[in-house]
C-alpha cells in the first residue's frame, strides 16, 4: 500500500473534489517549508562558505 494511495482514500468526496483537495494539501506542505524549515535549515547549508575573493 502506497502513502499518496493511502491519503487519496481518506480524503472526503468524488474525484474532482479529492484533487482539489490534494492540490491544496501540497501548496499547504510547500507553504510550510518556504516559510519555516528552509529559513530555519538555511544558517547550517554550505552555499554561501564561499572562499574565493576574501
């Protein structure tokens, strides 16, 4: 059993319904890691360690 197959039975509603559903729980999980867990992971990535020009 898959995890989307899974979400796709527990969500309420004919087809139509389950995919507007569905689209707004992934613009909801995008959302959430915009907001809070790239800036709060950001500090620790190596991207801006830069060692050319110093």
């Amino acid at each position: 059993m898959s995890f989307y197959g899974l979400i796709w039975r527990l969500l309420p509603g004919p087809t139509a319904l389950k995919v507007v559903e569905a689209a707004v729980l992934v613009l909801a999980v995008v959302a959430v890691l915009f907001v809070w867990v790239f800036p709060a992971v950001a500090p620790f990535m190596p991207f801006n360690d830069t060692t050319v020009g110093q």
